[in-house]
C-alpha cells in the first residue's frame, strides 16, 4: 500500500468518527437508532478510491468509536462490525457487478438494507434469541434504514459530485499553466 493510500484512508477515517461522534450528539427518538452519517464516507471512499480503501475506512471507524465509547468487543462492537462488513461487501459487489443499474442512493440504499439484515441476524443469533421480537422490530428497523439510506445517498452523491468537479477543475488549472 503506497503512502498516498495510507493518508487517504486516515483522513476518511477521521472525517467518519468526527461524523459518527457528531451522530452521538444528536438526540434521537429510539435510543439505539442511528443516522448512519459516517456510512456516507464509506460510500464516497467505495465509489471514488475502491473496495479495500471503504473496507479499511469501516473497520478503523468501527474499532476506534468502540474504543473511544467503551463497547469494544461488546454487543454494539459485534453487531456495528457485522453491518458495517455486510454493508461494505454488498455495496462493492453491487458496484462491481450491477454498476450500470444503480446510482449512489440505489448503492446506499443496498448497503442500509445488508446493514440492517445483519444487524438483525446478529442480534438474534447472538443476544435475542427470540425470532417474535426479531420479526416485531424488523420492519420498523427496515423502515427507518430505508429512510436514512435514501438520504444519506442523497448527501454522498452531492458530496462526490464536488469533489470531482473540484479535482477536474485543479486538473484544468495545472495544464493551463503548463508551459
């Protein structure tokens, strides 16, 4: 991995805990709903800098809020590292192989669906263990991921439109001032 990767994957990390440390400062109607704003830097490191920058990106943000929050290899570690894994595998596979079929919103939408789904298993399989509860709260889960995966494409579409326009636009400027 060269050194421009290194930079690139710690400066998107850091934006997605500072937004993930934002999220956990804002109130919330459901105690353990999340917004999902640091999965829009997973996004935007999957659509312009590939799968191994949004995979790193993800689990150093996963690791380090954990660390900084003191759940680390607790119940929330477990189930934020399966979605996040989930999240990211689906996207990039959605990318690789139906690219053509899906804008941004289209991928966030995929990766809050598998978010969700292994959110859910998880929590069956390991803490509930009770398919009524599971089945109760799934549509609500899946509501909600639906509602946030729609706006949180929205918001990284807009944000990589910029940064392309923004780095064609240095592109432009170095050749017009190419001797």
């Amino acid at each position: 991995m060269q050194l421009q990767d290194k930079h690139r994957i710690a400066i998107l990390s850091a934006y997605a805990l500072a937004l993930h440390g934002f999220e956990s400062l804002l109130p919330t109607p459901i105690p353990w709903l999340k917004l999902g704003l640091a999965n829009i830097i997973t996004l935007v490191a999957l659509i312009l800098y590939g799968f191994r920058t949004a995979l790193m990106v993800t689990l150093i943000r996963v690791v380090l809020a954990s660390i900084f929050i003191g759940t680390f290899l607790g119940p929330a570690f477990i189930l934020s590292t399966g979605g996040g894994l989930a999240s990211v595998v689906a996207m990039g596979l959605s990318i690789k192989y139906f690219k053509k079929f899906f804008g941004t919103v289209g991928i966030s939408l995929i990766g809050a669906l598998f978010h969700n789904i292994a959110q859910l298993s998880l929590a069956y399989y390991f803490f509930i263990q009770r398919i009524e509860a599971v089945l109760i709260i799934s549509p609500v889960i899946l509501l909600l991921g639906t509602l946030t995966g729609i706006v949180n494409g929205i918001i990284s579409d807009i944000l990589i439109k910029n940064l392309l326009k923004k780095n064609t636009e240095k592109i432009q400027n170095v050749l017009h001032k190419a001797p």
